[in-house]
C-alpha cells in the first residue's frame, strides 16, 4: 500500500519524441563507402578542434543510406572522450534512423584504434544489434585522414 497522496500520481512528466529535418529527402547524400562517410563528417568537423580535443559524432542513416543528420555526442579533452551509447541510441531511434556510423577524432593525429577505442565500437554494435539499429562503420577521424573498423574487418 502506497503512503503517497493519491494527487501525486498524477503529477508524472509526459514524454514526446520529435523529429524534424530540414533538408529535403531529394537531397541528402548517400553514404556507400568509408570514404563517403569521411568526406561528410568532416566538412561538420570544425578544424579548429580537430587537432585540439578529441570528439565524438554520430551520422544517422535512412534505410537508403542517406544522411539523416549529425549528432555531436561529446567534446573532451586531448587524450579522450565520453561516448554513451544511451545518447547514442536514443538520437538514433529518436530521429527514427535505420543504422549509424560513429566518428570520434585523434588530436594526435594517429589512426591506430586504442583499446578503449575497439571495447567501445564492440559494445555499439552490440547495442545496435539487439535495437536492429546496426552501426556500418566507425571511423577514427583526422586532418589528414581516417580509420574505417569496418575497411579494416574490426567491426
């Protein structure tokens, strides 16, 4: 038995998801390569950051592979950065999205995948696989290039 006064149980947030794009279907780009992804992500990248803190975005794909949006995930510091998969995936099925490739920045410019690089991209396809969210890709992005996990057969 409850001991809370029954005028409480009606005082309960109620939660609405939306989405809106301002981009026209016709004309959002197809994703059908790393290098697609890369070419995209980092005209949102700004260069000013690229070689300063390390950041985490996440592109949003129609069924047809074609760019619902970018989300900025995190900002950290120079040697690393939060990556939730709970914000990840709820961007994702919030903006009803079919799949999701990852980015995150090396300010160092290195594109070797560090550990808590390869534990992260395993738990996001996991995650995206029991949500039939998958992840295509996650790139490690730099000024001068990137790493594909799924070109290199990691994902």
């Amino acid at each position: 038995m409850s001991i809370l006064p029954k005028s409480l149980f009606n005082q309960v947030a109620e939660i609405t998801l939306h989405y809106q794009s301002t981009v026209k279907p016709s004309q959002r780009p197809k994703v059908t390569c790393s290098s697609d992804a890369y070419t995209i992500f980092i005209n949102h990248w700004n260069p000013h950051q690229l070689e300063l803190q390390e950041e985490f975005k996440v592109m949003l794909l129609n069924r047809a592979h074609k760019v619902l949006g970018i989300v900025n995930i995190s900002l950290g510091g120079i040697a690393g950065t939060i990556a939730d998969p709970k914000l990840i995936y709820a961007a994702a099925l919030k903006a009803g999205s079919s799949s999701i490739i990852a980015a995150h920045s090396h300010p160092s410019g290195n594109l070797t995948p560090s550990r808590a690089d390869l534990s992260l991209t395993q738990k996001l396809k996991e995650a995206g696989e029991f949500l039939d969210l998958p992840m295509q890709d996650h790139l490690i992005v730099t000024a001068e290039g990137y790493y594909s996990f799924e070109d290199q057969g990691v994902l």
